[in-house]
C-alpha cells in the first residue's frame, strides 16, 4: 500500500488516541505533557503529508505471468 | 375424375408450402400468454401462447432463446415474433419464435425486477453483509472504462479532495457483452492481488441498455463476493442498478462515489485544528487545576507562616497538658472527698467508738483480747479500756457461764 498514506493512517489514529486520553483526564499532568507534544507534533506531521500529497495514479495491467503490472496513467487533469 | 391419393408426408408439406407463401404468416407478431413452457437440454424453448379464444404452440430454438433479456414464465404475458409453420412430424402447425418481449413493461424492467428479487431472496443485499468502508483508504481501485468521461470526474475530485491516495485503474468495457465478464474478473483480480482497499466499480450516464452491464448476475456476485469493500457508481442519480443493491455503498453518479469514497482534505485540516484546540484546551485545563491544587497546599498554615504554626501547636500542647493537669487535681480532690467519706463510715464502726457507748474491751498484758474466762487466772493483770482510757485490773474470780 502506498507507505506515505498509511503513515497519514497511522498518525491519524495515534493522534484520535491521544486526544481521547487527554479528554478523558485520567493521565498525570507529565504524562500529558508528553502527550500534547506528541500530539502536536502529529498535528503538523499529518497537515505536512496533506500540504505535499499528490494523487498517483496507476494503470493496472495483467502480465504475461499473470501477476499485475503497474503502467503510468496521465489524466487530462493532472 | 378420379380423386388424387396424396400421401401423409406431401399434404404436410402442401400445407406448409401454402403456409410460408402467406406473407402475414411469414412474420407475424402475437401477443398471448405463457403456458406450458418447457426448456430442453438442447437450449430450444419449447410453450404454449393462450388467450381466452384459443392456443398456440411455440418453439424457440437455441440460437434465439440465448438472446432473451429475460426468463420467460408462465402466466407471462408476452408478445413473441416469428412465423407460422408446420412441424410435419405432428402435423401441426406453430409458432417458430425467434424473438420475446413481455407485453406491457419492457423486458429489461421484466429481467430487472426477476433478478432483483432472485437476489434479494438469497440475501445478497442483506445490509449485514455490507461492509465498512476505510477512513483513509491508502489505495483506491477503479473499475470502469478509461476512454469515458467517469474516469476523469472522479480523478479530478479524488485529486482535489484526498490526493493522499493512490488510485489504481482498472480499465474495462463497461457496455456490450464483454462488459460483465470484464467487470467481473477485475473485481475478481483486484481481490485476489489485494491490489485496493477500496473499489469503486461504474460508468457513466446512458440509456438502460448502456448500464445494462451493471443489472448482471455475475457482477452482482462476483461484487457480492468481493473482500475489498465496493462502492457502485452507475448512471446518473435516478439509474438505479442490480450492483448498487449489491454494493456495500451506492453512489448516485461516479462522482458522487469519488466523494463518498474519501475525506475531503478541508475536513481534515478542520479536524486536526480540532485535535491541537481540544488538546490544549485540556492540557490548559489540567495545568490550571494542577496550579490550584498547588496553591491550596502553599496556602496551608504549615507552609505558609512554619514558626507560627509551631507556636500555635505549641499552645495547643500547653492547653492539653493543662487540660490534663487540671483534669488529674480534679481526679484527686474527687479522691480525697471520697477518702473523708469513708474514714467518717470507718469511723462510725471503729471499736473505739463502741467504748463510748459504754461497753469495754479487756485485754491480757500481751494484748490479747479476752473473749472467753479460760483465758486468764486468778490474780493475772488485765487492762480494761474504755471509751477515754484505760483500767488496769487484777482478776479476783473466774466464773464460768452456765449454759
């Protein structure tokens, strides 16, 4: 799967976690500060892949082998 | 003149001779109901069409009943084109059939409606068997055509609204006979490589024929079947197809799925900025309560001013030890009264105070009161004490009591 992508996944749960631990107001203020900049950090990480994405696009095509092949597909938007 | 002798075999074949030479009889539309029908191992159709006057046998050979769009039935009422004939065999004439349609609704509604409840009966729209669509899918699959309009629409608002993802096409035919095989076996193929982790199966706007690729069994099952969770995207908003029945999701258009099938990036944003505010705010709110409980505590006594606490506590020992004095004076003042008391009873029953009464004690020089006359001799010495002081006597005589 496209790794840039499940990393946004990924970091988006991470992040619903921590913010969920922080509301319920059950962890220690030092364990909460690590939290929020954990969070944070995750806060940016996640804007940053939206700012850089790019939607890929590719063509699948069967080979000769029987396993999939990936081609280049240019849309007349991109 | 004599009458000609014809032979089983030439009437039939005058009669049909006759019968092809009828141009009405040669192509002929009729409209009855079905009865009667029977389909042999060897693909041709064999029925009865009936009104309330009459009968009519009909035969459908393989090579037409194949493009049928629909299952006929009985009771069907349909109208069936072809020409009337003899079969010699039975010397009967009938309906060589070479085309059906149900009377009244078109035989697409007809084959729509069969299907639709076929499938719904074996539970392939059951809303339990449809699955979750990702949040986030990491690869989106699209099966449709690449030469369409579709394709394009839906890249273009993938693009806009989560270009996160990856998009895998798929390109198929999407009308014509080839299409259901085409669209079944991407969906198939894309399942079996796990090449998506959602799909988006479709095409765009067209007559009821162009999106009849979609009202197919085999899509409908093989979109049943599917693993990886699919979203359908025929037509425009009214064209409601077998597979969006199917799938785990319907869109209305495929642009329409694009939407559905992501998180637009502008939600995102506004998300996150949700998370950083909700966490500060109870980060904010936990550091405050922290601070409270901090200031609670500085402004306790014994914090705040140490030496006067002391001072006080010290005050509060002194108190209690005076407590405890004045509380140990008063236990023996209570003592002492209760001493007095008893010394006054004592007192009252002392011996001596007997004496004053009048009685008297006697004693021997050893102390030893007397208490019987065997305890003394004549001539021995007593003290005699009475109430203010002491006698001291000689025994002159010893008189024992008779009892």
């Amino acid at each position: 799967m496209n790794e840039k992508n499940a990393t946004f996944e990924e970091n988006m749960q991470r992040l619903e976690q921590i913010v969920r631990a922080m509301e319920r107001g059950d962890v220690a203020l030092d364990e909460s500060l690590k939290l929020f900049q954990e969070g944070t950090d995750l806060v940016h990480k996640c804007g940053k892949l939206l700012d850089e994405a790019q939607l890929q696009i590719e063509k699948v095509v069967k080979g000769t082998d029987g396993n999939p092949t990936f081609e280049e597909f240019q849309d007349e938007n991109g | 003149m004599e009458q000609q002798v014809l032979s089983i075999t030439q009437v039939n074949e005058y009669i049909r001779t006759r019968l092809d030479a009828d141009p009405l009889l040669g192509s002929i539309a009729v409209r009855g109901e079905i009865s009667n029908y029977k389909m042999y191992p060897s693909g041709h159709h064999y029925f009865t069409l009936k009104d309330e006057g009459g009968a009519l046998k009909c035969v459908m050979f393989k090579g037409s009943a194949v493009r049928l769009r629909f299952r006929p039935e009985n009771g069907m009422k349909v109208i069936a084109w072809g020409k009337i004939s003899v079969f010699p065999r039975d010397g009967a004439y009938q309906l060589y059939c070479s085309a059906m349609s149900v009377d009244g609704v078109g035989d697409l509604h007809a084959a729509f409606e069969q299907l639709k409840a076929k499938l719904a009966g074996e539970g392939l729209f059951d809303p339990a068997h449809k699955k979750p669509l990702p949040k986030y899918p990491g690869v989106i699959g699209i099966i449709t055509s690449s030469a369409g309009a579709a394709v394009h629409d839906m890249l273009r608002i993938l693009r806009k609204r989560y270009p996160l993802t990856k998009v895998r096409l798929f390109p198929v035919r999407v009308q014509g006979v080839e299409a259901p095989p085409e669209i079944v076996g991407a969906i198939r193929y894309a399942n079996r490589y796990k090449l998506a982790d959602l799909l988006i199966v479709g095409r765009g706007g067209g007559s009821i024929e162009d999106l009849w690729a979609f009202n197919d069994e085999r899509v409908a099952r093989a979109i049943y079947d599917s693993e990886i969770p699919v979203i359908s995207a025929v037509g425009h908003e009214p064209d409601v197809t077998i597979s969006d029945y199917v799938a785990d999701l319907r869109a209305a258009t495929p642009s329409n799925a694009a939407e559905l099938a992501v998180v637009d990036q502008d939600a995102l944003r506004q998300i996150l900025d949700g998370y950083s505010a909700s966490m500060a705010t109870t980060l904010a709110r936990q550091i405050k309560s922290g601070r409270q409980h901090l200031k609670a505590i500085s402004e306790s006594p014994a914090l705040r001013s140490p030496t006067g606490y002391l001072e006080q506590r010290r005050q509060n020992i002194l108190l209690l030890k005076n407590r405890l004095v004045s509380a140990q004076m008063q236990g023996v003042e209570r003592k002492r009264r209760s001493y007095v008391a008893l010394t006054a009873k004592l007192d009252a029953m002392s011996p001596l105070k007997v004496l004053t009464r009048g009685y008297a004690m006697a004693q021997k020089k050893d102390g030893t009161v007397l208490r019987s006359v065997s305890q003394v001799d004549i001539a021995d010495e007593i003290a005699i004490t009475v109430g203010d002081g002491q006698v001291s006597a000689m025994v002159t005589n010893v008189k024992e009591k008779q009892l």
